[in-house]
C-alpha cells in the first residue's frame, strides 16, 4: 500500500460544494482508504490505499458525486511526491513567509502554457516557474494583489489546485506520521 495525498479543488468555498472535513473523512474510510487523516476545510487528506492514482482519483470523485452531489475535482500525489515538491522549492525566501508561496499541483504536466502573456499579466513582484507537475507561484505581496493570481485558469489549460506552502508543510506531516 502507498500513502496518497488527496487535494479537493474549489470546495467550501463561499458557501459552495460544501463537503464538511469529518465527511470527507468518514466518505474516504467508507472507501476502505486506511489510516485517513485530514488538514483544514479546504479538501486536504492524506491515507494509505493500493491501486493507482487515477483509480483513486475516478472513486473518490464517484463518491462525492453520489453522496454531495457535485462534481469535485481531484489531484492526487504520491506522499513522496507532496515532500520532492516541498523540498524542490524554487523561492527559499519564501519559507519566512510561507503563505506567499503557493504550489498548484497538477494531474499532468501542463499543454504550452503561454509564459511570455503569463509574466505580461503578473504583478512586478510576482514569481512563477513549472518543475514537472507543480507551478510555484511566489506572490511576496500576497496573491490578493496579484494580477495573475486571478488568471492562472486562463493561462494553465489542466486541472490543478493550489495550496500554500504553510499548509503543504501541514499536509506533509500528516504524511510523514504515517
């Protein structure tokens, strides 16, 4: 059995697609995932299961559609995976100040993103680069006063979901007590 780090995109947001951690828990024990632990409202879960990531990936959106009904998109990583992203990190100044880098992980590399409009529509300070199937994003004013925080959809044509370093340092524990 590996560990897999499940990542919920755009749910318990703003009232929408509201899947409650205790639920999304006991939905991936119902799954028969074993060892399940969460971090924070946002779809996060880390729990040990044989099979593929793709076929995790098919059952755990089939059960939220099911028993929530909504669609939710799904990333899923390897448990190494979360920590070579982590340690990959390509802006160590930002481990100061870890809620101004986020990683938005993919479940495929990314088809001709388009860098050249992408740094057109980043704020000055923004930073940006690709490392296989992670986009760091390093905001140091914070994403709220990015403009490309707002557009990455536009500009990065796969699913992905993002999480800040803070958080991606909190999921990887969960990761490592297992």
């Amino acid at each position: 059995m590996k560990i897999w780090v499940v990542l919920l995109r755009g749910v318990n947001v703003d009232g929408h697609k509201k899947l409650p951690t205790a639920a999304f828990r006991d939905l991936l024990t119902g799954l028969g995932y074993l060892d399940v632990a969460t971090y924070i409202q946002s779809g996060n879960a880390v729990f040990r299961a044989a099979g593929t990531g793709a076929q995790i990936s098919k059952k755990i959106q089939t059960a939220i559609q099911d028993q929530f009904g909504f669609e939710a998109e799904v990333i899923m990583l390897r448990g190494e995976q979360l920590q070579d992203a982590i340690a990959g990190n390509p802006y160590p100044q930002a481990a100061d100040a870890p809620t101004t880098l986020h990683l938005f992980f993919l479940n495929e590399p990314p088809v001709a993103p388009d860098f050249e409009a992408m740094s057109a529509a980043a704020t000055k300070a923004d930073e940006f680069q690709f490392a296989g199937n992670v986009f760091y994003f390093h905001t140091p004013n914070g994403m709220g006063q990015s403009d490309l925080a707002g557009k990455l959809g536009r500009f990065i044509k796969s699913p992905m979901t993002g999480r800040n370093l803070r958080s991606c340092h909190k999921i990887a524990d969960l990761v490592a007590a297992l």
